[in-house]
C-alpha cells in the first residue's frame, strides 16, 4: 500500500521514507493539503498531514469521496481537523500525542533571549561592520519572574530552564504540576501572573476556551516593559489588539513562533509576492518583535519521534488496534 504524506519539508523527506521503508511505500508531496490539493488523494486509504492542513468539512468530503479512510497527521495539535464531520464520513484520525517537549520549551527560550538581549538587531548590524551597543541594552533573567501559562510537558520543561536562570516562578493551568511546584512554582490567577510576570510565555493547546486567551484586556494587564513568547499555537492571541499595544510602545520583546493567520504563509516562500495580511506586515515592523515560521519543533529529535508515531499510527490502523493517539477511531 502507498501512503500520501501532503506537507512535507525537503529536511524531513528523508525521514519519512526511511522510517515507512519496509512498512509502506510513501509518496511524500511537498504541497500542503486544502480544498485545491484534496484531489490528489484520490485513491489513497492512508494520508499524513501537517498542521498547517485544512481538514475541515469540504476537504474532508473530497477525501472521503476519493477513498481515503485514514489520516495520520503529524502533528500533537489537531484544531484544523472538523473531528466530527470525518467520524460521520467514517475516517479514522490520528496524531501525535507527544514528542520531545524540550524541541518548544528551548526554542521558546530562545525567542525569549534573543528579543531580550537583540540579537537579530546586533547581527544585522555587525554584518554592516557597526559595532556600537546603542539599543542593544537587556536585562538579566535572574531574580526576575518568568509566567508560565499551561504547565504540561512542554510549559515544565520551559519552567525547569527558568529555575537554572534563578527565577521566580507562576503559573496557571487547570491543574497543578507537582514537578513545577517542586521547582518553587506558585500557582496564581491568570491576572496576577500577567500583571506580575516579567516574561510571559505560553504553551496551552489552541480550543475554544483558549482561543485569544491573550486579548486585549490581558494584554493591558501586563507590564509595560514585559516580554511576551508564544510557540503554542497562534490563535491563542488577539494579534490586532497586540500590533495596538506594540504601537503605544509597550512590551521590551515579543517572539512569535507562530500567528493566527499563518495558514497558506508559513512553511511556503512569499517573498517575492506581495504581503496581503496587512496585521502581519504590520508586526513585523516592530524592532523588538520576532515571528519565526512555526519551526519551534524543528529538531532531529522531535520531528524523528513525530515520524516514528506516525508510522506507529498507519501499522495499528492496518491492524485495528486504537491508542491514545486515535481521535476518531475505526469504524
């Protein structure tokens, strides 16, 4: 049996192939799937999608028709799939429940630093041969308070890295993590952490009681002089109210890994066309603004595991057996 594996980046090819090799033929297409590309699985049971895919209704009625009954998506994150719709169509679903949470938690504080002490502001520059340090002032993480908005195994990895800085440690969640509260974190409402935090990051999933969970009003509740990360999903803040903020000159950095609209942008090249999103153009404008294409991921390490599950994913379909990857089981 061949697979079709839509989405997939020149590094990651490779990866796939092997890792199906033995398994499955794999035909790996570098094209993202939406209503446009839908067709081309005609005629395939199996199909594996990135996160950036459209499954909603129409794309899942024209994979339906066309004989797929199996997506394997690659992803941990599943709010661009209408689960409903493909259990009545009778597709079975699948993702990747987990995979190297230190692949976000370092890129995130990687974003973090590097808006912190300007970094891409003094590369720029020393490429020109200036060397002066006027702007390029941060401060030091230790002593200072670090946010952390969901603590699960991504946000305790990000904590466990703020605890070797020597910082004070929030967070809010549903739950408590009994290893956070271990490392000196202390539980507190959403609005005390935002007013209190000096670097807020965020690392819940995209659902309907997260989305722009940082709105405007969150974003008025934060320091001035905050630092603000984001390598969850990017639906989880209100960007129009954050390009209002960033326009009164507020926040010290923002680092963006991903953006609300970044479907149909990220992972493509779109530089020689002109920019039609006028609030991303507008965001990255801002000197102590950075927006990375969703690649916080993007490890040997991680996207390995992401692969071998989802090789997992396609041999327990053919074998009808269900794990916690399943979100809509076989039919």
């Amino acid at each position: 049996m061949e697979i079709l594996a839509f989405g997939v980046q020149a590094d990651e090819k490779p990866l796939i192939e092997r890792a199906f090799e033995g398994h499955h033929e794999v035909r790996s297409l570098g094209v993202f799937l939406n209503e446009d590309t839908a067709p081309i699985a005609t005629g395939y049971e199996i199909i594996s999608t990135s996160v950036n895919a459209d499954l909603g209704h129409r794309v899942l009625q024209t994979l339906a028709a066309g004989g797929t009954r199996m997506i394997a998506q690659r992803s941990t994150g599943f709010n661009n799939i209408d689960l409903k719709v493909a259990e009545r169509l009778g597709i079975t679903v699948a993702r990747v429940s987990y995979y190297s949470p230190y692949s976000v938690a370092e890129f995130a504080w990687t974003l973090a630093m590097a808006v912190n002490r300007h970094i891409v502001r003094a590369s720029n520059r020393t490429r020109d041969f200036d060397f002066r340090l006027d702007g390029l002032m941060g401060r030091d993480m230790r002593g200072r308070t670090a946010g952390v908005i969901g603590t699960g195994k991504i946000g305790e990895a990000f904590t466990r890295i703020a605890h070797g800085f020597g910082m004070n440690l929030l967070g809010w969640d549903i739950a408590e993590n009994p290893a956070c509260v271990e490392l000196g974190m202390k539980y507190v409402p959403k609005d005390q952490l935002l007013a209190e935090s000096d670097l807020i990051t965020l690392h819940v999933p995209l659902i309907p009681e997260t989305r722009q969970l940082i709105d405007a009003a969150a974003l008025r509740a934060m320091k001035d002089d905050a630092i603000l990360v984001n390598s969850s999903r990017g639906g989880l803040i209100d960007t129009a109210a954050l390009v209002a903020e960033l326009r009164e000159g507020r926040f010290t950095g923002v680092g963006l890994d991903v953006y609300e609209a970044e479907a149909g942008l990220f992972f493509l090249d779109r530089s020689l066309e002109a920019v039609e999103d006028d609030t991303l153009a507008r965001l990255v404008t801002f000197p102590n603004v950075l927006v990375t294409s969703h690649q916080a991921y993007y490890t040997v390490d991680a996207v390995g595991q992401i692969i071998e599950t989802t090789v997992q994913n396609v041999l327990d379909y053919r074998a009808g057996r269900r794990s916690e990857n399943v979100l809509v089981p076989r039919s």
